[in-house]
C-alpha cells in the first residue's frame, strides 16, 4: 500500500521535511517512490509547498496519507486562492 508521509531531513533540531510517497512497510526515513513537496516548521511563517499535480495523482490512486500530513494538506488548499 502505498502512503504519502513525512521524512525527517535537516539538522539537529533543525527539521525539515519532506513530503513522499512510499511504500508503507518502508522506514520513515528510507526509500520512497517520489518526493512531492517539502515542510519547513522552523520559518515564520511556516513554508508547505507540494506539486499539486503530483499530490493529485497519487491520491487519486488510492495512496493514503499520514494523520499529520491529511491536516496539513487541508490546510494548504484552504489557503489556496481559487482561480475561476
């Protein structure tokens, strides 16, 4: 099954992280299939950027997300302006 989760990558308390999707059984920081965005938690404000496309695909084929990054994701299309 596949999940879209995050990996921890940066420094000693510095976390960054970035946004994959992978195999479940895989380890939080191992293998992946493919990044699709990045987290930064330690910038004021706080930086969450995604290929929308590539977020789309992948839950369109039924890959689940991590609890955090649902919320996440939530909140950036709620931020997203809407271009009609």
């Amino acid at each position: 099954m596949v999940k879209l989760r995050l990996a921890r990558a940066g420094g000693k308390k510095q976390p960054v992280y970035r946004i994959v999707a992978t195999d479940s059984r895989s380890p939080r920081d191992g293998r992946f299939i493919e990044a699709i965005g990045q987290y930064n938690p330690n910038t004021a404000p706080k930086v969450l950027t995604f290929k929308d496309e590539r977020l789309d695909y992948w839950l369109g084929q039924g890959a689940q997300p991590s609890e955090t990054l649902g919320k996440l994701i939530l909140k950036y299309r709620r931020e997203q302006p809407v271009s009609v």
